[in-house]
C-alpha cells in the first residue's frame, strides 16, 4: 500500500518545492544571527569605547534606536557595537544561503560603512553597500534614509549569500576604507538584511523533478504488478 501511494506523495512534494521561495515575503534574515569579529585594527590605541564587545550580538536583534540617539548616550551603549580604529570588521552569519533583496543599517552619522557580501559563486567578499556619511543631525541615523527608519535600501540585483560585513572607514576627514583613516568615533546599532531562503538553481530544479518523476514511475509500476498479482 505504502509502494503504491508514491505517485502522490512525489507530486505533493514537488509542489510544496515548487511553491517554496515563489511567493513569500521577504523577511528580515539577519534577525538573531550570530555576529562575529573577523578582523581588527593594528592600531594598539584602537578598541572599544565601552571597553568590551559584549554588544555583537544586539546589532541583529532588530531593534533601531531612535532618530539621532548619541552613540554616548547609556541607550547606545547598551545597544550598539562602538570602536575606535579603522580596522575592526564584523561578520553576520547567517547559517544558511539567502537570496538578499534590500537592507537597513542603523550607524553614527559623521562616518561611512562597508557591507560586503560573501559571493558562493566566487569564493570572494563583494561590495553590497555603502551606507553614507550624513551632514545633518547627530548620532545614529538610518541609511538609506535618515528620516525613515523602515525605508529599505533596494538592491539593483538580487544577491544570494550565507554572510555578510560590515565595518567603518570614510569619515568627515578622511576617505578611505583601507585602515588608514585613523579615524575614531565609530558605532553600529543595527543590521537588517531582507530576503528569504535561497531556492535551486533551474538546473538543480530540473534534475530533482526527473528524479522525483523516476520515483513516481517505478511507484507506478510497482502498484499496477501488485493489483495484477
């Protein structure tokens, strides 16, 4: 009985795959990820303002602090991840690949902040945003926009990734992400990344219908000499 009930089960499969991915809303993937440190700054005098990078972990539990909370200020401290030096590089692994379609980042006002991605097709860390230095106001302010919290940054092209960093570089005074700005001050309070789960390529697609039709017709074949015995 089980043998002959594989024809339906192999097509309920292959629609629920189907529909996976089609139609669902992207989500923020970052949320709960694990934040890790990959890089730091030569520079001895470099660190962390409030001492410790026991914050890691708060800049993708989804919470955006206020327009223009001071990185000083108790709530950004408890809050954000906050260094001096160039040189720190901090990574959101995401556990699993997503196809990543826009993102909000929450960070000080006066630098400017690298996101990379991790390409899968290339082995390589590739450009996926530069959030701007801000000229008006103070503090934390959201990119893309300083005036709306919730407005995202779209992608040009849809990227499909199992991590991504992020790090400072470019402030007021100086240009550069290489680790020679030698600028201090900096802060990060929030990553979202929208997405969702990464499907097959159409390859992969067509080799698993074949073998989920192979499946079902040896299912077929099996029933019809079980009814015939």
């Amino acid at each position: 009985m089980l043998r002959a009930r594989i024809p339906g089960i192999t097509l309920a499969l292959m629609a629920a795959m189907w529909t996976t991915g089609g139609a669902s809303a992207d989500t923020n993937v970052a949320l709960g990820k694990t934040v890790s440190i990959v890089a730091t700054d030569p520079d001895p005098s470099a660190g962390f303002n409030n001492g410790t990078a026991g914050n890691l972990q708060n800049i993708t539990n989804g919470v955006i602090l206020p327009d223009a909370t001071a990185y000083s200020s108790a709530a950004a401290i408890a809050q954000a991840i906050e260094w001096n030096g160039a040189g720190y590089v901090f990574q959101i692994s995401l556990g699993a690949l997503y196809t990543l379609s826009g993102l909000i980042v929450d960070v000080d006002d006066n630098d400017a902040y690298q996101l990379q991605y991790y390409n899968v097709s290339t082995s390589s860390w590739d450009a996926l945003y530069t959030a701007p230095i801000v000229s008006d106001g103070f503090g934390l302010r959201t990119r893309p926009s300083v005036s709306d919290q919730s407005e995202e940054y779209i992608l040009s092209s849809p990227v499909t990734t199992d991590a991504v960093r992020i790090y400072g570089g470019a402030s007021d005074d100086n240009f550069c992400f290489d680790g020679s700005c030698g600028q201090g001050g900096y802060a990060v309070g929030q990553v979202e990344l929208f997405g969702t789960p990464a499907v097959p390529e159409p390859s992969t697609w067509a080799m698993m219908l074949l073998g989920f039709a192979g499946l079902g017709f040896l299912g077929y074949r099996t029933s019809r000499r079980t009814v015939a015995a």
